[in-house]
C-alpha cells in the first residue's frame, strides 16, 4: 500500500491526529534529534534510550528501525498509564505522509513470532484496511518506514502531553522536571495531563521504580 493510500484510509475513519509515547529519557533524545526516530537510529546515534522489554524480538523480527504510532490517546482510552512512556507527542496525521512506507499491523509485533506470515502481521491491501481498521484498537499500530529512520519534526508537530504522577495534587517534581527539560528543546505547546477521576494511572505511578525509571534522564 502506499502512504498516501493509508492517509485517506485514515482520514476516511475520521482520524485526525496520531500519537507516539515514549519515556522521558527517550523522548529528550527524539527531541535532540529533531525527529520521532526508530529505536535503531536513537541507539545508532549514541543518545539515552530506556529499554523495552520488546527490544531484542523486534530486531529479530526486523522492526526494529520502525517508526511506531497510535490511533488514539491509549492514557485516555485505557484509563490508566500507557507502557511505553508518560511523555505523548501529538501529531498531525499528515505525518506520515513524510514517510517512504506504512504498514497498519493487525496484532501487536510482541505477539509475533518469527514464523508468523506477513499476512497475519500486517494489512496488505487498502480493502482490508478500509474494512477492518479500527480507531483505538491497541493492537493494530501504526509503523512507519524510512530511509534514515528518522522523520524530522515540522509543522505535523502539535505538541507534548505529560503525565503527572501526583494528578490531582498539584504539579509533582518530575511532571515540573520533564516539563522544564522538554521546554528548552522545543517552543511546541506542553501540556499537563488531566484524568478523569477513575484513571489508574496515580495508582499506577506508585510504584516508585516505574516512576523513577519513566521519569529518569
């Protein structure tokens, strides 16, 4: 499929904007580089980068200098912390049209093996993806192919939603730190996340090695 194949799926299905999260540490290096980059080109370029659990699978199973994007706010449809970082970028859907290749996965790669066909990985043709491509579906993700890894940040940069661990209470010291860090590399719009009261998300951030590990730089 081609790029410009899979924006108008999406802008067919009402999609108008795209996410990627990632941990505080990660996302200053992106932001370093002036780009949302694969893991691969982070690594290659010498800068901090928080480990994932997924990371040795998907160098097997050649992801690994993927791109990788949402279709929803997973924080805010899920109702708790998103796994991979409390830092969001929000980004126009017209990012990916800065891309040489996107591929929609219909499971997530960390439940592919290397024998899985690329048929049961990916959507293969705009018929399927038009019928069977669902707005929020955790699994189907949004992978973005490039020459260098790498696209660079432009005007599809709409800005930075930070988590708060404290929530309710009142900026804690790591949502004032992430925010003051992310500020000096960007004039983008840095907002703080505000959750519904039954988020789990406080709960989740109790757990004072996940918050220092998210958190950390």
């Amino acid at each position: 499929m081609l790029v410009e194949e899979v924006y108008e799926v999406a802008r067919k299905k009402g999609m108008s904007q795209f996410f990627h999260a990632n941990s505080l540490a990660t996302s200053i290096s992106l932001l370093k580089l002036n780009g949302l980059a694969s893991r691969k080109r982070v690594e290659g370029s010498g800068l901090a980068q928080t480990m994932q659990y997924t990371d040795d699978l998907d160098k097997s199973l050649g992801v690994w200098d993927d791109i990788f994007l949402d279709t929803v706010d997973i924080h805010r449809r899920a109702s708790r912390r998103n796994h991979y970082g409390p830092i969001l970028f929000l980004l126009d859907t017209k990012f990916i049209l800065s891309a040489s290749g996107v591929l929609i996965t219909k499971t997530n790669p960390s439940k592919w093996k290397i024998t899985t066909p690329v048929e049961q990985r990916y959507f293969t043709s705009v018929e399927d993806l038009d019928a069977s491509w669902d707005v929020g579906n955790f699994d189907q993700m949004i992978t973005l192919q490039t020459n260098h890894g790498i696209i660079p940040f432009d005007d599809n940069f709409l800005g930075i939603v930070i988590d708060d661990p404290m929530m309710d209470e009142g900026p804690s010291r790591e949502f004032t730190k992430a925010k003051e860090e992310i500020s000096i590399l960007t004039n983008r719009q840095i907002t703080r996340r505000q959750c519904a009261q039954w988020c789990k998300c406080k709960e989740n951030y109790e757990n004072n090695w996940l918050t220092s590990t998210m958190f950390s730089t």
